[in-house]
C-alpha cells in the first residue's frame, strides 16, 4: 500500500526547524535540553529525541570485547541508545595522567552500530560509596577524607565536605569533556552524561566528622532557606511535612527547621553541592546535558543511611534542585513495583523524567508506555541488558523490551511531537482486566486486556495517539480497544477505515487494509501499530 496522509506537520516546516537546528553547514548541533515553559525536549541533531535505552553491567566498559554483546543486544532490542559506564580509577591512574582509550573505544562501537550514547561517570559515588575512585584516592585518607560514621569509624565514602575530592574529581570529569568534545564534536555519538551514580552515604544518616558536626549544629544556608520559601507550594511531600512540623520557620539549624528529616537534608545539601561543581567544571569544557541518578527509598527501609542519605530522594529533591543548578535533572532509578507514584514524583514543572534503570524483567516493559506518554519522559532504560541476546535471538526475558522497542522506534517524532498535549495516552495492564480512557468529551476507548493479569510476566501494554477527534493511531499489544460514544444513547463509534502500518518520517504507511472479520482493533500478542479512523 502506498503512503498517504501526513501525521505532521507539513514537510516544508520540518525542514525548516532541522535546518535551523544546524549550527553551521557540514556540523551538527550539540545535544541539549531544550525547556519551553514547563515543557522538556531532548533536541540530538536538532531534532526531538527519546531515548529508548539499555544500560550495560557495571564492569562492562573495561576491556571493550565485553561490549560486544552489549551492542549486540540494543541492536537487537531497537534500542537506540547505550547507556555505558567510565571509570575515574581507569581514566586517571595516576593523578594527572589521563587514559581515554576506552573512551574512544566505546564511541567507535556506538557509532558503528548506529547508536548515541549516555556515559554513566563513576568517580566520587557509586551506590552510595566510593569503590570507582583512583588507587591514589582510596589511599591518601589524609588528603582525600572519609565519612565518619556515628561511632566514629571512617566508612567507604568520600566527605562531601572534602574540596581536595571535589576538585580531583571536577578536574578529572572537566577533563573527560574536553576529550568527548575533541573526539565526538563531528558526530554527536554522546548526547547525555550521568554525573557520579547513586550518590548518598550508605550506611549513615550523615558525616559524623567534627567539621560536619559543627556546620550540622549551624544555620541552614540563607540561600537554602530562600529558595525553599520562594518555592513552598511546589516541594516535595516529604519536605512539605517535614518544614510544616516547624511551622515554615524561615531560618534555624537543621535540626529546628527539618526535624527528622535533619540528617538527610544536611547530606542532601552538601553531596548536592559537590556534585554540581563536578557537573559546572565538565560543562564548561562540554555542555552536554547532565542528570544524576537516584537510589529510592525501598520499601521496609526504616530511616536514612539504609538507602544512600542525601541522595536526591523523594525526601530532599527540593534541596538538590536548590543546590545544583548546573544538573538538568534527577533521574530515578526503578526498580521497584510503585512505578506511576516514582514517576509522578519526578515529572515536575522543575524536573523532566528520564528513568536510567529499570529492572530488566519483562513485566517492566511495558512501563516504556507509561514513561513516554503518561509522563512525556524523555527516555527509559532496563539495566544490565549485555544478555538481551544470546545465539543470535533476543531472549525471553527481553522480548516485551524488544516489541515494545520495535514499534515505538519509528514514532518516536509522533511521540514528541504529541507529548504534553494530553493527546498521549498510556495502555498498561494492571490488575484490573480493563480500562476506560477518555478521549475528549464525547468519546472514550474501552481497554480489555487479552490475557489475565500476571505479576511476573508480560503485560498489555501500548499507547493511544489521538491525532484528531476522528483519527487515531493504536500501538501496542496484547489488549483490544472499542471505541464507545459518550453522548446519546450507549454504542460504538462506527469505524470508517482500520489499518496496520507504521510511520516513516512524517507519513503514515499503511501495510495491510483490516475489514470483515478483522474490523476490530485488536492488538495480538506481538505488538503492532493501527490506523484507525471513525465515522463522527
Ligand atoms: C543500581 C546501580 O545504579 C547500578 O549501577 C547497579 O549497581 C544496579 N543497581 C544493580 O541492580
């Protein structure tokens, strides 16, 4: 079948925009977020972007034959971007003396297999401690200082009071910028990186040290202060509650105005602090955009120091957003079932949502849907996909990722060119067997579910693109969609053509006319994507 009716705009502005976005004849535009009122667009060559990632094992990026199964499965899967770790103790074994080869490897193998990158940079944090820092750090405790535990015992974590690390790290993560921009400028393989991971102090509520002690037994910061107060309606829950306990008092030490929540707040500001000074020193040699990454608060974790203490929680992302005004956003990690309340707390006017790592099961993936179109995410990512393919085929753990990859690639300028509307619409199985979604006033789509819900396995999964009141595209699978009227009497809308397809650029293509017996819109187990236009 021929294409036929454009789902964009019309190809003369498309043209225009991509040209404009082009800083100069032969170069491409360097990646950058670009925020229009409350809106987020990840612009990569100019264009709206998403990434529908995979994020390799930790020690995968140290010797660059193990990335070969890493790019084998993205490409497998439709991924279009790898989300891949650097070293600081590999970069910078001695201090000073800088090795990016694996750098240079790394990009090689991206850009030969048609994929952009997100480097996740390991140094000062990792999972709340500190395993990634150089030789020359982990033994000079003089120079490069320990958290001090309550007890008095130093633990495995850099102070977020110690310039010396900040510094070394800022000039070692400048210096990594530097060396992206010199290497990757032309092609634009990176377009995002991942400032420290994990960061917080596992195992403490905060730095025990004399220093840290005297400063926690000060006033908070003015500036903190004053930053809470302008923004007061908008702050966590957490923190709502927290400061609200205190009467919204507008200056005190920590303690007097967080109460409990003292310790964490304290970490948040300082860890915050020194991870925006890192992230300020590699943007001024490279401004890709940056985010950092969080450890959430697990259920049955009882207080702070169980999930890493100043990380950017729920509890304290109002702090990170106060201190660290060079980050671009804080990025959940999830591996946890309260997937829509994750999300919801980081898609804020102050934060767009990209989740880096979700658990790499296949009831995850249909969180895919949820992330672009529920909360108009800039990307999505399972962790430690290096297996997603094995002999050749996608295995069975990754294959709702791979569907969902698959159908989603080509609508990817749909998408972002819908996002915000409210004109996206997330289908995902839960455990109700069906769903109603309103489509404008005076139409809804009633969703059932094909197979019964299962905790562990694959869900229904898709979105619903209304393009206009009489024309829609469906995509997904594993669920099957009547379109009901909501004025007059009770009926179905009559269809007045249904297709399968896809869309290529800014066409739709159709691939097969459905009638007769397959008048209905019904998406199989193997994720597909309908046309389909009403009679209204
Ligand atoms: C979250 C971390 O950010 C990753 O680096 C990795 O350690 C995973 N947890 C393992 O589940």
């Amino acid at each position: 079948m021929r294409p036929h009716k454009s789902l964009l705009p019309p190809m003369g502005l498309i043209l225009m925009a991509t040209l404009c976005g082009f800083a100069a004849e032969g170069t491409r535009p360097i990646p950058r977020l670009e925020r229009t009122g409350n809106q987020y667009r990840l612009l990569v060559d100019g264009q709206p972007f998403l990434m529908l990632g995979g994020q390799a094992h930790n020690s995968s990026a140290s010797n660059p034959q193990d990335l070969e199964p890493v790019w084998r499965s993205l490409v497998g899967i439709h991924a279009n971007t790898a989300e891949v770790p650097l070293y600081w103790e590999l970069i910078e074994p001695e201090p000073g003396k800088f090795d990016f080869h694996l750098v240079d490897e790394i990009l090689a193998g991206a850009r030969r297999n048609g994929l952009r990158l997100v480097f996740l940079w390991l140094a000062s944090w990792k999972n709340g401690e500190m395993h990634y820092t150089p030789e020359w750090v982990k033994r000079d405790r003089g120079k490069f200082r320990r958290v001090v535990g309550p007890r008095g015992e130093e633990l495995m974590i850099l102070s977020p009071l110690c310039e010396a690390a900040r510094d070394a790290d800022a000039r070692a993560f400048a210096a990594l910028m530097q060396h992206i921009r010199s290497v990757d400028e032309p092609d634009r393989t990176a377009i995002m990186m991942q400032v420290e991971n994990e960061t917080g102090l596992l195992g403490t509520n905060r730095d025990y040290s004399e220093e840290a002690s005297r400063l926690f037994r000060a006033a908070v910061p003015a500036e903190l202060m004053a930053y809470l107060d302008r923004h007061r309606d908008g702050l966590s829950a957490s923190l709502q509650a927290a400061w609200s306990e205190a009467s919204f008092r507008k200056s005190g030490t920590w303690t007097e105005v967080f109460g409990e929540l003292a310790p964490e707040a304290f970490s948040a500001w300082h860890i915050a602090g020194y991870v925006d000074a890192v992230t300020a020193a590699g943007k001024q040699a490279y401004p890709l955009p940056m985010y950092a990454n969080v450890w959430l608060i697990n259920p049955g974790n009882e207080r702070a120091g169980r999930w890493p203490s100043g990380g950017p929680t729920e509890h304290v992302l109002d702090i990170w957003k106060a201190a660290a005004l060079h980050i671009d956003l804080l990025a959940p990690d999830i591996y946890l079932p309260k997937y829509v309340e994750t999300c919801a707390a980081y898609s804020r006017p102050d934060n767009p949502l990209f989740v880096p790592e979700v658990m790499p099961q296949p009831h995850f993936a249909a969180n895919v849907f949820l992330t672009l179109a529920q909360f108009n995410g800039l990307g999505f990512s399972p962790f430690g996909i290096d297996n997603f393919v094995e002999k050749g085929a996608v295995t069975s753990a990754a294959a709702e990722f791979e569907d969902s990859y698959r159908v989603l690639a080509p609508l990817i300028p749909l998408i972002t060119r819908y996002q915000y509307t409210g004109k996206l619409h997330a289908v995902v199985q839960d455990i109700d067997p069906a769903q109603v979604i309103r489509l404008g006033k005076k139409l809804a789509a009633v969703v059932e579910f094909t197979k019964p819900y299962n905790p562990e396995g694959p869900r229904g999964r898709g979105m619903i693109v209304e393009l206009a009141a009489d024309d829609f595209v469906v995509v997904g699978a594993g669920f099957r969609a009547d379109f009901r009227e909501l004025e007059g009497p009770p009926r179905d809308a009559e269809l007045l053509s249904l297709e399968e397809g896809t869309v290529e650029g800014e066409r739709w293509v159709p691939t097969r006319r459905l009638n007769g017996d397959e008048l209905h819109v019904t998406l199989p187990e193997k994720a597909h994507t309908l046309r389909v236009r009403l009679l209204r």
